[in-house]
C-alpha cells in the first residue's frame, strides 16, 4: 500500500487516543463523520455500531487484532498507514513512514514508536494540543518514570490532564487515576491530593456506561481515605460511602471476587473503627460481622489464601467481642475459625502472627471455660513472642494467663462450660 504523500493527513478532532490500551489506544479515526458517533468513541462506549470506515477500530476495540489489521488494509491513505503501524509495528514501516507522514500524524507516529520500544527519543509534544498534547505529555510522563524521575513526571501529568479534560474526559479521568497511583506510591503520600484526584476522577465519569472503571475508582478513593483517615470520623465516614459506592456501582463477586471480599473485609474493619454514637456498638458490630461473611463467602481459599486467611482473623475477632443473645455460639464460631487459621498458617513464615492467633483463640476458649486448651496455646504464645522479642505482647499473655488461673480458682470455674 502506498503511504499517501499526496493525500490528507489532517485529523478530524477530537481523537480517541489514549482511552484504550495500546495499540487500540494509538489509533486514530479517519475522516469527518457523525460527532455524536465520534464522542461515543471518546467516552468508551463499546456497544455503539460503528461505519464501515471505522470497523478496523471496532474489531481492535473488541481485541481481535488480526480482523482489525484486515480492515486497515482495505484503505489507502496517510492515516491508514499510520493505523496499519500502530496494529502491526515494524521498524522498516516505521522508518518509511518517519519520510512521508507529516504534522500531527508524524507525532503520533513517534509516539507510538517510543511506545513499541523502536526508540529511545522521547517524542516532542510541540505544537500538539488537546487530547493528542495529552497524549504526548503522558508518554513523556512515563519516560521520566522509567527514570525514576517523579518529580518530574507529576507535572506533565498534571498537564496532561487539563489539556484532555474538555475534548477527552475519559482520559482526563485515567490520567488522574495515574497520577493518583504514581502519587500513593511516594514514600510520603498526600492522602488528601490522592483522594482529590479520584474524587476529580469519578465527577468527570459522570454518568458515562463505564461501570468497571466507575468501581474501580470508588474503590481506590475508599482505600485511599482509609489509609489517611488517622482515627478521623469523617474520613472513615467517606471511606465507607466509596466502598458502598463501588459495590453498588459494578463489583460483583462473579467477575472480580478478590476485589469484592477486599471491599467488604473493609468495610468490616471501618465499621469496627467507626463509633456510631451511644447504643449504636451492637449495631455497629452487627454489620461488620456481616461484612466479613459476605467476603469470606466469594473469597476462594486456594487462589486468595492471604486475604481469605485476614477476613477469617477479622471475623473471628469480632464474633469474639460482639455483644449478643447467644454468646456461646458465637465463641465456638471464633474458636473454628481460629483452629482453621492454625492449621493453614504456617507458623515458620509469620511467627509473631501465628502467636496472635493462638493468643485470640486462647482468650475465646477461656470465655467458653475451657481453661487447659486455653493455657496450653497461651504457653506456646509466650514462647514464640519472647523468642522474637515481642515482650508487649508477652507480657499480655503472662496477664491472661493469670487471669485464668484466677478465674479456674473461683468455685464453679470449671472446665465444662463459660465461666
């Protein structure tokens, strides 16, 4: 196929670059056509019925490279090499190209050369503006990344997101769900920019079809407030609203069951921090034990053994220590799930949380009354965190082993029953 000096290379605008993952995301749409059609490509909707011209963006917005590359094929134009490129990248293509393409097309391409790795130049983001400056800034931004350079690369983010912001908000919102990453990942993270960012995030979304991406931002603004909240009300409040928000807005437990039982394991543990005033700990300790049933349910033991292992500690330590009519019961389901802990931990990895765990147990079996398993764990407790120079903690089971020998010499304090 001919490269298409001669023909146009003037791209309609806006694109939909950078919406979708490389190469979808590098290509571009040729020609003028219906601009309701062309903002549904920019806000992702994939259910849209695209015109024959575009069927090549259809089958790679689907994934089916091969069928997509077929189409391209069809065309003759500057943007359809550019497009052939982006869906089959070779050097020998990229260097014929580097000759004929200019302006904006030209850019593009050493853009998505930079991104297939062809070369080490980071492309210029002159004379670009709007979604393809974006697209330019964020290539550039994850250069500098690639450096180790954040403090350099928080800045073009920043610009990348307000030169999308009006032609492109799908990407403005990726972008700042980039820019929160790259910030939470710094050894002193702003929690209150990080949660502005996805707060940002999730207004651009609107009410775009986006479900996936709508949750998973709900999602990071609610770990982020939980990680920043320090005991603050109002920032464990907004946590619990985000996790809600994410499970209402999309998280199932069929299509992300790890997410799903990390949102409700949670919420569980705010709902624990989370006072709500006087007479509310019962309920409050209601819906926590909820909560971690409803993760332990959807969180399948072999693929997620940690985070199955911690909503199990989670449940058990409330069950513990939850007011309610039928005590007893709730100790035994304790003790279960504790006894299920030791025997999967291994005690060789994470000694001082295998003495925890025996710890916990211990104290649900000493409310049950049942004193010698109780002391017996407690001893082995002590042992590992002395051996590991935890005397806080050994000092606090020296303290209930005490108290048990105390209650077993009070009369009636059997082993036959709670105490």
């Amino acid at each position: 196929m001919s490269t298409g000096t001669t023909k146009s290379q003037i791209l309609s605008r806006p694109q939909p670059v950078g919406i979708l993952p490389i190469p979808a995301g590098l290509l571009v749409l040729p020609g003028a056509a219906d601009a309701a059609l062309v903002q549904q490509c920019i806000a992702g909707q994939t259910d849209t019925k695209l015109p024959d011209v575009w069927s090549f963006y259809q089958h790679a917005r689907d994934g089916d490279w091969p069928l997509a590359l077929e189409h391209i094929c069809t065309l003759d134009s500057p943007i359809a090499s550019y497009n052939r490129f982006v869906l089959n990248p070779l050097p020998v293509t990229w260097m014929a190209l580097r000759r004929s393409l200019t302006g904006e097309l030209r850019q593009l391409l050493e853009i998505a050369a930079y991104s297939f790795g062809m070369t080490d130049d980071v492309p210029s983001a002159d004379g670009l503006d709007g979604e393809l400056l974006a697209l330019a800034l964020m290539t550039q931004a994850a250069a500098e990344l690639a450096r180790e350079s954040t403090h350099t690369a928080i800045p073009l983010l920043e610009q990348a997101i307000a030169a999308s912001r009006e032609p492109s908000p799908l990407f403005a919102v990726q972008l700042l769900a980039q820019l929160a990453t790259v910030c939470r990942a710094q050894p002193r993270p702003f929690y209150g920019v990080i949660a502005g960012y996805y707060r940002d995030a999730i207004a651009l979304i609107g009410e775009a079809r986006m479900p996936e991406l709508a949750s998973d931002l709900w999602m990071q603004l609610a770990m982020v407030c939980q990680e920043g909240a320090m005991g603050r009300h109002a920032w464990m409040t907004e946590a619990i609203g985000a996790y809600q928000e994410a499970l209402r807005s999309g998280l199932t437990p069929d299509d992300h069951p790890e997410l799903f039982a990390l949102a409700h394991n949670n919420l569980g543990l705010l709902y624990l921090s989370n006072g709500m005033g006087e007479g509310g700990d019962q309920l409050r300790m209601a819906i926590a034990v909820q909560s971690f049933r409803e993760g332990l349910r959807c969180c399948d033991q072999e693929a997620h053994p940690e985070l199955r292992a911690s909503i199990q500690l989670n449940l058990a330590n409330a069950l513990q220590y939850m007011p309610s009519s039928h005590p007893q019961e709730n100790l035994e389901q304790a003790v279960e799930l504790y006894e299920t802990l030791v025997t999967d931990r291994k005690k060789a990895f994470d000694p001082v949380g295998y003495g925890r765990v025996l710890s916990n147990q211990a104290n649900a079996l000493a409310h049950l009354g049942i004193f010698g398993p109780a002391l017996e764990k407690l001893q082995e407790a002590r042992k590992l965190f002395e051996w590991h120079n935890e005397s806080d903690l050994a000092a606090s089971t020296m303290e209930l082993v005490n108290q048990i020998h105390a209650r077993k010499s009070v009369p009636g304090g059997s082993e036959d029953g709670p105490a």
